[in-house]
C-alpha cells in the first residue's frame, strides 16, 4: 500500500492505515514506522509522500489510537543512527546495519526537517560537533554546515587521496564549487525541489523529448550520446553515463526512443 500511495492518495492510505491494527497499539505503530523507513531508504521517490503521510497520520492522533507515537518513533531512528556527533560514538554497539553513505536516508531527514516535523534546532545541535567527513551528510546539509561555520567549506573541500570513493568525492567538491561563495541559496532550492538543476539532466529525468531536443537543437549538438550527464548529488554514479543509458536507468520511454534514432 505505501508503494502504491502515488496511485491510492495519500488519503486513502492514511484512512486504511487508522482502521486498521497499525494505529491500535504501540509496537503496531513501530512496525508502521519500519515499513515507513524501509520505503525511503533505496529510493527518492515517495519521500515527500511518506512525509506527508506522516504528518496527516498525526493529526489523527487521539486517545483511542498510537499514532501519537508514530512521528517520534521515527526521528529517533533517524537521529541517533544517521545523525550522530562525532566519531559516530553513538552508533556503536547498534544490531541494526547502518549506512551512513545513504543519501536517500539523509534527503529524508532533510525533508522532515523542512517540513517542520525534526526542528531546525536539532539539525543544528548535531552539526555543531561534526567534522565533515562525510559526504552524503555534506551533500544534504551544506547550507546549514556553512551556516554554522563559514570555514567548514575548507573541512568539507578535503579530500582523502586514499580513499576508494575519491573520484566520486572530487566530483562532489567539483559540484559544490559551482555554488560558494554566494549561490548556497540555488544549492538550497535544489535540494527542496530535489533533482539537479542541470536543464539535459531534468529533462530526461521527466522524459521532457521536447525540452531534450531543445536543448541538443540550441546547442548544435552533433554525436548526441558522446555527451555525459553532468554530476549531481542524486545520482552520484560510480560510473559516468551517456544520455540514452541514462534515460534507460529512469525509463523515460519518449527520451529513449528520440535518442535511439
């Protein structure tokens, strides 16, 4: 059902969800919780609608029910598991496996963040003792990591020369570049709207063939799949892809096929 919230509305499923067991009992909500955070963390997709569901299964909140517990369940699980201070102290010990290069995970947060269900308060409390190393955490929290310290763009522009992932992280600092000193508020709009703000990117990713033929047109492109994609945050691909694989990996069928000519 949470797969499908897209097709059924959110609506539907918050009105499935109190009638059912899930909303009765406390480890009934705790379960919900698990199903909620097994949805977001492969995947971008549903983000905003788990979010949203949350939030709208809150004020259903009432004496007869749990759902009161839903919402807190959930930021603690994200708080002290992916959120932690330094040296990652506080994950220790877990018999959960954690990722803490899930960049789903730290996009949701944000939202939750955003949306006003984690206070600003508490982002900043556990960024204030963070010593940036950690990109997925950079990626999702720059504005306020700069926010709280000007001189953590330097922390964050470090990069281990040994480290297995170091072409991926250099493409990071290549990307944030682009936005500092003073475009940190373009970085901002990017992530709430949550995709690149590169026009060829966006317009496969939406399968837009009109806007990509536009923008191959406008540019006098000639071998077409001889282009790259540009980096982003949300892809972050170990690999570089060309347009028509990258339009294959986001089944946009229209961009596909104009490629494919």
């Amino acid at each position: 059902m949470l797969y499908n919230i897209k097709i059924i509305g959110i609506e539907n499923v918050k009105a499935s969800i109190c009638q059912s067991k899930f909303s009765k009992k406390k480890e009934y909500v705790q379960e919900l919780a698990a199903f909620i955070l097994q949805v977001v963390k492969p995947s971008f997709s549903l983000q905003k609608e788990m979010a949203e569901l949350m939030i709208e299964l809150n004020k259903e909140s009432n004496e007869t029910n749990q759902l009161s517990q839903l919402i807190p369940f959930i930021i603690d699980k994200l708080m002290i598991y992916y959120m932690p201070f330094r040296n990652n102290d506080l994950v220790l010990g877990t018999i959960e496996p954690i990722d803490l290069t899930n960049k789903c995970v730290y996009s949701f947060i944000r939202i939750l963040y955003k949306k006003g269900i984690i206070p600003k308060e508490m982002i900043i409390e556990r960024l204030k003792n963070y010593d940036c190393k950690n990109k997925s955490i950079n990626a999702f929290f720059l504005p306020e990591i700069i926010e709280i310290n000007p001189k953590n763009k330097n922390l964050i522009e470090m990069i281990d020369l040994k480290s297995e992932i170091n072409l991926q992280y250099m493409n990071f600092i290549h990307h944030v570049k682009k936005f500092l000193p003073d475009k940190i508020d373009l970085y901002e709009k990017m992530l709430d709207d949550m995709e690149p703000i590169d026009e060829l990117t966006k317009s496969i990713r939406c399968d837009d063939v009109d806007a990509l033929q536009s923008i191959i047109t406008r540019n006098s492109v000639v071998y077409i799949n001889e282009i790259i994609i540009p980096y982003n945050i949300f892809d972050d691909f170990g690999t570089n892809l060309n347009l028509i694989n990258y339009a294959a990996l986001y089944g946009s069928i229209k961009c596909f096929k104009y490629l494919l000519l």
